[in-house]
C-alpha cells in the first residue's frame, strides 16, 4: 500500500518543486497519517522567509452539520493541531513528533466546505515542551486561532 504522502499529489508536487524543498523533506514525513484526507489535506510546506509551517486544506460537506453549511469544529481543531504538529516534526528533522499536552481554539467566523490555509508558527522551544499557535483561513478572513502545549518525545518512525 502506498503510503498517504503519495496519495496526496498536492504534498509532493507542490512542496517540493515550488517551494524547492530539499531532498530530507519526504525523509522527514516518513508517515502521513490517513485521518488527514478525512480533513481534506491538500498540501504543506514551510515557509522559510516568515517561518511558518502552512497547510491547505479541502474539508467536504462530508465534514458540516446546519445543512451542509458549517464545518464541525472539532475538524477544524484537527487541522490547526495538524499544521502546527507538523511543523514540530518539520523542525525537529522527523527525529522527534510531538504530543498535544493542550490545545485552546478560539472560533471567531463559521468555516463552510472549501478551501482553507492553517499557518502555525513556534512561540516558544524548550528542550521537550514547545509552544505553538496557528491560524485557519478561509478565502482570505481569519475563521480561528489556536494555541498548543506539545511534549516532544523520540519518534517511532
């Protein structure tokens, strides 16, 4: 079975060849966990000049309730957890992945099926507790915000 990165056409091709990442970056996600087409993953990559970790997502009516109209928020902080989990993982070269200890969302609009960028950014590094924050956009207008405790324990992978 192949695994969910080369299910996933966006990560590679775009992550890659665009943003000219090098060659440890598919080392370094060694295994994409399947949940993340559930949410509609669609691509992720780091952007170096703002040092943020984006990913953009494609959630489905599949994911709504109020008639297909608004995304369920517990998917909605599955995708802020995500992008800012792999932006740990990113960091810490695979070696490490983290473990949410908590994590505090703040809705601000309703989020319907469609695109959605989430960017994550590092506040804090100690040497197992790190603290991230990450942002969920849609067309544009910031739909929540998120902050997160992580524990960084060595990787099974």
């Amino acid at each position: 079975k192949p695994s969910c990165l080369h299910r996933h056409r966006g990560f590679e091709s775009h992550s890659l060849r665009q943003f000219n990442m090098n060659k440890d970056f598919k080392n370094i996600f060694k295994e994409v966990p399947d949940f993340l087409s559930i949410l509609g993953f669609e691509d992720a990559y780091y952007n170096k000049d703002k040092d943020e970790w984006i990913v953009e997502f494609m959630p489905t009516i599949d994911l709504t309730h109020s008639n297909g109209k608004i995304l369920q928020g517990g998917f909605v902080t599955g995708m802020l957890d995500c992008c800012m989990a792999q932006f740990l993982i990113y960091k810490a070269k695979g070696k490490q992945i983290p473990l949410t200890l908590d994590i505090d969302v703040k809705f601000l609009r309703p989020c319907a099926p469609g695109p959605l960028k989430t960017v994550a950014n590092i506040t804090k590094e100690g040497r197992s507790i790190c603290f991230t924050e990450a942002s969920l956009y849609q067309n544009d207008k910031l739909i929540a915000t998120s902050s997160a405790t992580n524990k960084m324990v060595e990787s099974p992978f």
